[in-house]
C-alpha cells in the first residue's frame, strides 16, 4: 500500500505517545507520576453536564448546521464581545470539534503551498503540523527565556516576506505558560498591520492566568488589526471540557464560510447534545471556572519553587496555562533522551521540549493533584542528582 505522500511528513503526537505509555504503565500497576498530558484533573462542573443530560432528554440528538447550533453560535458571539472587546456576529463564528480542529480548519482553507505561516517557538506541537499538512512552509522563529519567550515586534518584522500570509500567536502559551502584555500586543500589531498579514490567536488558555496578568485579544486593539485576526478558543481548558471536543473560529466572514465549506464534507456538525453543555458554560455561573484557576495558582507554587530549587534546572515563573518548561542543558541530556531515562527510573512522565522546538528543555503540567506534584518532583530532584545518569 502506498500512502500519500502528506502523511509521511507529518510527525506522531509526542504528548499523546508519552502520555498513553505512562497510562499503560498505570495500568500495569507501575506508580507513575505524570506530568505529561494537558487536561484538567478536574470533571466537568455539574450545571454543565446537567444541561447536556437535559439536551439529551429532550430528543436532541439528531444532526445539526455544520457550523453549529445557532444558540451556541450567538452565546458565542456575545462572549467574545462581553469579554474580549471583540464585535462578531453570529455568522463570523464556526463551531469546531475542539480548538485543534479549529485551528486545522482555519489552516487548510487559508494555506497553499508557498505561502508561509510564521510560527515563534516553543510552540504547540500541532502548528508546524497542521501547516505541513495544508502544503505550506513553517517559519520558526526562536524566542528564549531572557525574553519570557515571547516574540518580538523586530523578530516578527525580520520574519515577514512576500510570501507570509499568516502568524500564529498562543497567549496565555503551551508550553511556556507566558502570556503577552497589552503593549506586547500593540506593538505586534502594528507589524501585522504594516505588513498586511493575518493573525490567529489561540485564546484556548484565556481562563487560567495568574499574579495580575491580564489576557487581552490582539483583534481588540484597533479596527485594522482587528479586520485581520482570527480567533481559535474552546472550552477544554477553562471548563474542564476536554472530552467534549467542542472549540470555535471566529474571523472574517469568507474565512469562516469556507471553514463551514470543508467541514460540511468533513466532521459535518459537532455532537449536537454536546453543544448545550457549552451554552451552559457560557452563560451560567463562573465559580467553578475561578475555583480551578485558584487550584492551578496553588500548584503552579510548589512546582515552581520544587523545580528552581533542584541542582541543573532553571524555569522561568509562567503567568498562564498549567506548564512548566525548565531548562534541563546543565545535565548535558537532550529532551528527548532525558525524558525517557526520567521514565525509566524513576517513573515521571514528561514532555520531551523537541516536540516543540526546543531540545534543552522539557514541559511538566501541573494539571494534577498535589500529592503527585510533590511525589514527582522528589524523583525528579533524585534523578537529577543521580550522577549515574549525567553525561561528563
């Protein structure tokens, strides 16, 4: 058999690999501690789960728009105006089978082959993927801790050809945890704008931010930036919906009817009951939504405060998100080679910092409980010490 061509260039999921080996490892009654998946620990807050049984109840369960239940799509819209400062409509809004496949849909009916897609790194996993896939070519640019690892207006500038059509922010980030100040922005912004590009922002994280940093949408800063900024989110992470696979693109009208175009022939619609669960989430009570955020402020401390204090790490503190990303070079081990040694002995699963554009680091989540936090981080400090498993 032979197999397209695309497929071949595409690499396997890390996270998911590592992440199902640790899961097996449980399975086999190996105590793993696992710092390797970016899913909440928590269930889903019950009002939402109530009114997806109530959907349920209710007989709705047959096939639905492709671009979504028009009770989502307008609860949506009034979102991202109430919170964001951005005025869509309903009909610039497309629901997705989560905010990955928001994302894959955005690229593959924006991008052809010459077009470039600037991507700063670290970077999720997926993006230089999903562009492989859409026939275009990924520029990364690398940005480094002294920085927050964060991309700058002369990095972005210099990155910009004739053949740039779109660049791909993440703030609050996966995997740095960094989130982007308004002055940041703004001054991104003005690039894009010079430079007549389009920007997505994959807000995913937007819910879970910490120590006073404020999470602001690029497309709120003015008319022109916003005419050329897309909009990728879901509820995975803020609302511990992850399973649901319900995300959402929010941009200009022919990007979204095209969006709608190939999902028609594609997922068709996203699980219809579902999609009242996140109509719940939007527009019922926040509490549960703070009562995680403070959960992941507590343990993104004693992470923190574990991971600086262990000889041969250094991890910057993040602002956002549920990642920690040290810097493991002083060991002499690569990620990937460090992660898997980590696995070995000492049965901490991490994520190997290649898989995001970055070899002398890896990422830990500390999307768990407490107990597994402390336990991981005694064998990690054990590990690091071992000089059995230093290089010279």
């Amino acid at each position: 058999m032979k197999l397209a061509e695309r497929v071949s260039q595409v690499t396997p999921s890390i996270t998911l690999a590592i992440a199902a080996k640790a899961k097996a490892m449980k399975t086999e009654g190996i105590d793993v501690c696992s710092f390797s998946a970016g899913e909440p620990d928590f269930d889903t807050p019950a009002h939402i789960k109530a009114a997806c049984v109530k959907a349920l109840d209710e007989g709705k369960t047959k096939y639905g728009p492709a671009s979504g239940e028009p009770k989502l799509r307008e609860a949506i819209a009034q979102k991202l105006k109430r919170e964001n400062g951005l005025d869509y409509k309903p009909e610039n809004v497309i629901v997705t089978n989560g905010g990955k496949h928001s994302l894959y849909n955005l690229i593959i009916a924006l991008i052809e082959s010459g077009d470039e897609v600037i991507i700063p790194a670290p970077y999720w996993l997926s993006y230089p993927e999903m562009v492989t896939l859409a026939g275009g070519t990924s520029v990364i640019v690398q940005t480094d801790a002294s920085n927050g690892y964060k991309i700058t207006p002369q990095q972005l500038r210099q990155a910009i050809t004739p053949k740039t059509k779109l660049f791909i922010i993440n703030s609050p980030s996966n995997p740095t945890g960094m989130v982007y100040t308004p002055e940041e922005l703004q001054a991104l912004a003005e690039v894009i704008v010079e430079k007549d590009i389009l920007v997505v922002s994959d807000e995913i994280y937007e819910k879970i931010i910490y120590d006073g940093a404020k999470q602001v949408s690029i497309g709120s800063l003015g008319e022109e930036i916003f005419a050329r900024t897309i909009i990728s989110n879901g509820f995975a992470k803020g609302y511990s919906m992850t399973g649901w696979r319900i995300g959402y693109l929010a941009g200009p009208l022919e990007l979204i009817k095209a969006t709608i175009t190939l999902q028609s022939h594609s997922t068709s619609n996203v699980c219809t009951f579902a999609q009242y669960g996140a109509i719940a989430a939007l527009e019922g009570e926040q509490d549960c939504v703070e009562e995680m955020r403070q959960a992941f402020a507590k343990r993104r401390e004693v992470m923190y405060e574990r991971l600086n204090g262990i000889p041969r790490l250094s991890c910057p503190k993040p602002e956002g998100a549920f990642y920690m990303l040290p810097d493991i070079s002083k060991t002499g081990l690569k990620s990937l080679e460090f992660s898997n040694l980590l696995l070995e002995k000492e049965q901490v699963a991490v994520i190997p910092g290649i898989a995001f554009g970055v070899d002398n680091n890896i990422r830990l989540s500390y999307a768990t409980d407490m107990a597994t936090i402390e336990k991981g981080m005694d064998r990690l400090e054990r590990f690091i010490k071992s000089a059995t498993v230093m290089k010279s």
